[in-house]
C-alpha cells in the first residue's frame, strides 16, 4: 500500500494590507475592540485592479508549491481546489488552475466545506495516492473574501475577520508507510448550516430577485455567523477530532510537535492550546497578519511554518479544521 507525502509548499497573500485602524475608517470599530475579540492586527485584501482572484492567486501559489516538488507541471495528476469563493457561479476553480499552468487534461475537482475545505481537500488527495490511482496531486486552498463582505458597522462582526490569500501542496507517493499522512478524520454536521452561511444568491435565492427587489435590509448576500455559538462548537469539536487522530495512531498529546488549527480566530487557537498543554512553540498561528482565510488558512500556515524552519524531518504534525456546515476534521502527518 502506498502512503502519500507533501513534497512542495507554496503561499500567495496579496500586497494590500488592510489593518485594523484602516477598517475603524469603514465601520464604528477600533483596534483593541478587533484585537480582543479575534486577535487579529491586519489582513490582506485583494486591490482593485490587480487582476487577482481566487483562482488567479491559487495558481500563483501552485506554481512556488510545484517547483520547491522538483516536479513540472506535466507531473501533476489530479488538480483538488478548496474555496468557498469561486470566480465563477460555476465551473469550479480547478480547471482554471489546468489552464493558467498550462497543464495536460488532468481531472480537476473542487472542494465547498469553507473552512473544513483544505482538510477536506487533503483527505481526497490522499486516497487518490494511496489506492494507486494518481501519483503527484496539487491541492490548493484560496479565498477572495473581501469582495463579498458588507464593509460597514451593520456586517463588522463578520468582515474584520476575512482576509485573502492562497496557498499550494504538492502530494506524491511514497512506499515509506513511516512518513506522510498518517491519517485522516472527517465530520459534518448539517442542522447548524445557517448558523454560519450565506443565504444567497442561490438557486432558492437567485440574482436577479435580489436586484429587483433593491431592498437595503437585505443582508442574505453577506455572510452570517452566529458567533458565540460557533465558537463554542468549534472548541469542542477541535478537541474531538485531533484526539480521534491521535488515537487512530496510537499517540499521545505529549506526541504532538506542531500543531495547526485553521486560523478563524486566535481565541480558539488558544484554548485548544491550553485544553493540549502545548507550549507556544507547538503551535502555529498567523492570523495576527492574514485574518481567516478559509480554506486556505492551514495551507498558508503550513507553508508558512514549514518555511521558517518550524517544522522538521520526523516530526508529527497535526492539522486540525471546524467550520460552516458545521464541518470538521483533522490530518495527521509524520513529516
């Protein structure tokens, strides 16, 4: 049986740097309102005119993450793409990624679990490698939040959070069943859906009613979130899952060497890391700088660990995901 491996790491944030004092401007806010809550300093919004989008700085992350491999583009076998921002209604991003890089007909296949989505993403690709079917996967997260979000004091609750960005892994195969992905664990739990959503448009709630009716207090366009009640699911369900990975491979919390939660808020990251008994130097946070991006957070963060020298060979590493669905899940890797 094969065993799946990172072999490349890639990250794109945007230039634009949006901070809290900058977002004060906006909406009836301030830094240390945003800071307590979230933890949050700055994020990265995507600057009119640049050309950016989901897919476009999805492809410029897949293109680092494909070259650190030591792989070319023809290498590539199967294209998995989280996000829950898509450039188009559809197609997905994944066949934009195949024509951006100038790739062969690869599949390509697109992942909506928002916050779950590169957990998600990875557990796919990994199967794909282990059962044989494909040897080198390029997953990707990205997210352009901040074209869809309600930049007044009505929706700050929900905007100060997002931010945008983009993030690469190239998954090979490799017979060494010691390293890699260990497992994977994957939840849902679909009756909380609205508690975190985006109502429309939809196809219940499609474009054009919501031009015709022109009403100002229609918020079902903008992201909803129930806050409180999802941070108290999200610290359960965190706890849950890396201790359903752990157990799966006969580990310990004292086993854990880098832990990295999705980045949705620095309040959760600490808890989890307080519930563990980590030291700071266990885990990985980076919402301070990006905000939430979503599926691509882990990616960023990963990329970004692995970059600074905070990971290294033999290491085991935890990847941990809750978000709207509710969904959840964890990776555990042997680096």
């Amino acid at each position: 049986m094969y065993n799946s491996k990172i072999i490349g790491l890639g990250k794109y944030l945007p230039d634009n740097v949006v901070t809290n004092d900058d977002l004060s401007k906006m909406m009836d806010t301030n830094d240390a309102w945003i800071q307590e809550r979230t933890g949050i300093k700055e994020r990265r919004w995507i600057k009119e005119g640049t050309g950016d989008t989901s897919a476009v700085m999805g492809a410029k992350a897949a293109k680092i993450a494909i070259e650190r491999s030591g792989l070319t583009k023809d290498d590539i076998d199967f294209i998995v793409f989280a996000t829950l921002s898509p450039d188009y209604y559809f197609p997905g991003c994944g066949v934009q990624i195949q024509d951006m890089l100038g790739m062969k007909t690869v599949g390509a296949l697109d992942i909506r679990n928002q916050c779950s989505g590169f957990i998600y993403a990875m557990s796919v690709a990994d199967q794909f490698i282990k059962t044989g079917m494909y040897k080198n996967v390029l997953i990707i997260g990205s997210e352009y939040h901040s074209g869809g979000l309600e930049k007044s004091t009505r929706g700050r609750g929900v905007t100060v959070i997002f931010g945008d960005g983009a993030g690469a892994a190239v998954l090979s195969r490799t017979e060494d069943n010691t390293k890699g992905i260990l497992s994977s664990h994957l939840h849902s739990e679909g009756k909380y859906a609205e508690e975190l959503t985006v109502l429309g448009p939809s196809i219940k709630h499609w474009v054009p009613e919501i031009l015709e009716a022109n009403d100002p207090d229609d918020t079902s366009y903008y992201p909803y979130m129930n806050g409180t009640f999802v941070f108290k699911h999200a610290v359960a369900r965190f706890s849950e899952v890396i201790m359903e990975g752990l157990v799966a491979n006969n580990l310990k919390k004292e086993d854990i060497d880098m832990l990295i939660p999705h980045q949705a808020n620095l309040r959760i990251s600490q808890f989890i890391q307080k519930k563990f008994g980590l030291r700071d130097d266990q885990v990985f946070n980076n919402i301070q700088k990006y905000g939430n991006t979503t599926a691509a957070s882990i990616i960023i963060a990963l990329t970004e660990a692995w970059e600074e020298e905070k990971i290294k060979e033999g290491d085991t590493v935890v990847l941990a995901a809750f978000g709207s669905g509710f969904t959840w899940g964890s990776v555990i890797i042997k680096w």
